[in-house]
C-alpha cells in the first residue's frame, strides 16, 4: 500500500506556479528597467551575451528540484511487511460537519479544528476496530471507507476543510442514509457512527433517517461543537476579514444547536455529547459509551512495517540542482546567434 507519511507537505507544491510567477514579474521589471536607458535588447547584446534559452532552463530546473524536495518531504512510503491481526472489534464510520458555520470561534480556534482533533484522538482511542470518514454539508461524501489504516484516517483529517463541499448547509439525513449504506450487508449488529456537529440543520428527514439506519442495527451518536451563546462566522473577502451577513447586512451569530443532535442519539440508542475546549474530559465517556456496540471477531491483514522512498527524490532534487549549476546565463557556441533575450 502506498501513501505519504506527510501528506499536508504536499500542499507546498502550490507554492510553484508562484515561485513561476515572481520570476516572470522580474523579468518584466527588469525589462522596463532596461527600456528607461533606451533600446533594451540593443543594451543587452552590447552590455552582455545572454541567452534567451538558458534561463529559462534553468528556472525549470530549479521548480523541478523544488518539487522533488517536496514529495521527498512528504516522505512516500510502500508497505513492505504484512501481518494478520485478530481482535474483537466493530465498524465505526465518523461522519465530520465541514459546513461554513463551524468556522465560528465560539471555541478555540474554531469549531472544524476541535472537532477534526476529536476525531483524531479517537481514531488513536479505537486502534483495532475498523473505521472510515464521511464528511458533510449540503451532501454527504464517504471520504474514506472502513479501513484499518489509521495513518491514513488521521492524514486525511489535517487536510479537511469547509471548501471541500460546494453543497453549503447541514444535511444529516444524507450523511445517516450514506453511512448506513456504507457498512456490508452481512454487518446488522456491529457499527455505528458518530456524528460532530453543530446541530445547524437545513433540511429533513434526519430523525426518520436516524431511525431507519437504527433498525439496521447502527447505533448513532453526536457529538456538538460550540457554545449555546455562538458566534459569528468568519469569511474572507479577498484579502478582507469579514462575517457571514444575512440578507440585511447583519452579521450572523451561529450558535450550538443541540437539541436535534440529542433526538438524533436518542433515535440512534446512542448518546449525546458536548465538546468545548478540553476534549480530554469528553474521549473516556465516547470511548466508554462506543465499547456498548456488540463486537464480532475479525480478522485482517494489515501492514505492520512501511518501507520510506524520501532518500530517492531528495537526490534527484540534488542531482538536477547541480546538472543546473553548470548552465551559464551566457550565449552558448553551440546556438545560433539570434539566441539573445529579446
């Protein structure tokens, strides 16, 4: 199995077309530069035999090593040893609230990053069980399905974010319904789900569908995030800081909604809870109320030892870096003599 050790380094790699940018600018200035002492291409085949080709190249060279630099940070691994493991466990499906309101800061810093902690932590909590992520807001996506790779569980959680849904708005009934679907068939007695949220609902059928998905044989339990008092929900407005407004032009408290969230457990036969500020006093209730789910015997083939790959893209990062240190900037012999910078 491949996959990155530090996959939110790969985000760097935006920093590119960027870097490609900020040349091409300089490139431009230094041409107007050169224009306010007249003719720049006759003040540069007189002051300096510069190829049009070679920086260019080398540019290329350089955003190629960088890239390599990257990927080799992030660090790609293999699985090169795996071991069965048998363990009583049950499914678990985490199905994560990324819509706009849980940017509110009602909690430190945010809604979205003590919930996907939460979700972290209880991955870490729940080792030796299969579980998978859902994430929702208008529509409900399976981000990852049960699955014994933690890593990659974990992984994932860093890079969520309420832009990874177009469909704005809370829908719990399709993020039920699609969990419900998302366990095998031959599962009726070992799973459940565990909803983070801050209980804004936009649409119906969420108490129906957490009935139907409890005759499945899931057990559903919510977790809320927030305060009761709220916040405002901050947006950016190109490089402004700004809140959420309503059609009036008033910024818009969000507040904790917690009474669907405890129907929902309630049509669930789980439980509710409150996360604030210290998750560390809510993860031993979760952990214990989770331990009621009926447990089966599985057995899985999992990987136990990672094999890294880093060391080969840092020395091709290295080996470009140094085929680009003998490129000159000079004209080369071997070109033909209208290679000039124009």
């Amino acid at each position: 199995m491949f996959r990155f050790a530090h996959g939110e380094y790969l985000y760097l790699l935006l920093l590119l077309p960027l870097v490609a940018a900020a040349y091409g600018y300089a490139q431009r200035e230094r041409r107007r530069a050169l224009a306010q002492f007249g003719n720049p291409e006759l003040l540069t085949r007189q002051t300096l035999e510069s190829s049009r080709v070679k920086p260019l190249t080398k540019l290329l060279l350089w955003l190629l090593a960088l890239a390599f630099f990257i990927v080799g940070w992030a660090n790609p691994q293999m699985g090169s040893k795996r071991e069965t493991v048998r363990s009583k466990g049950f499914d678990l499906l985490i199905a994560l609230d990324v819509s706009q309101s849980m940017m509110a800061e009602d909690v430190t810093p945010n809604r979205l990053d003590r919930a996907r902690r939460l979700a972290s932590d209880l991955i870490g909590e729940l080792r030796g069980n299969r579980m998978g992520l859902i994430i929702f807001a208008g529509s409900a996506y399976l981000a990852i399905p049960l699955t014994s790779d933690y890593g990659a569980l974990v992984q994932y959680l860093r890079s969520v974010s309420t832009d990874m849904l177009s469909a704005q708005g809370t829908n719990f009934a399709g993020a039920i319904d699609l969990a419900a679907g998302s366990f095998s068939k031959d599962n009726q007695h070992y799973k459940a789900l565990v909803v983070i949220s801050d209980g804004e609902n936009h649409e119906d059928g969420a108490l129906e569908a957490a009935r139907n998905a409890r005759e499945q044989g899931m057990v559903i339990l919510t977790v809320g995030v927030g305060t009761t008092e709220g916040s405002f929900v901050p947006v950016l407005l190109g490089p402004q800081r700004d809140y959420k407004r309503d059609e009036a032009g008033n910024p818009v408290r969000s507040k904790l909604e917690e009474a669907l969230l405890q129907d929902l457990a309630k049509a669930g036969d789980g439980a509710y809870f409150r996360l604030g500020n210290n998750q560390d006093d809510l993860l031993g209730p979760l952990r214990k109320e989770l331990d009621r789910v009926e447990k089966r015997e599985v057995e899985q083939r999992v990987f136990s030892e990672y094999e890294s790959y880093y060391q080969w893209f840092i020395g091709l990062g290295l080996l470009i870096l140094l085929i680009e240190s003998f490129i000159t900037y000079r004209r080369s012999k071997y070109f033909a003599p209208q290679d000039w910078i124009k």
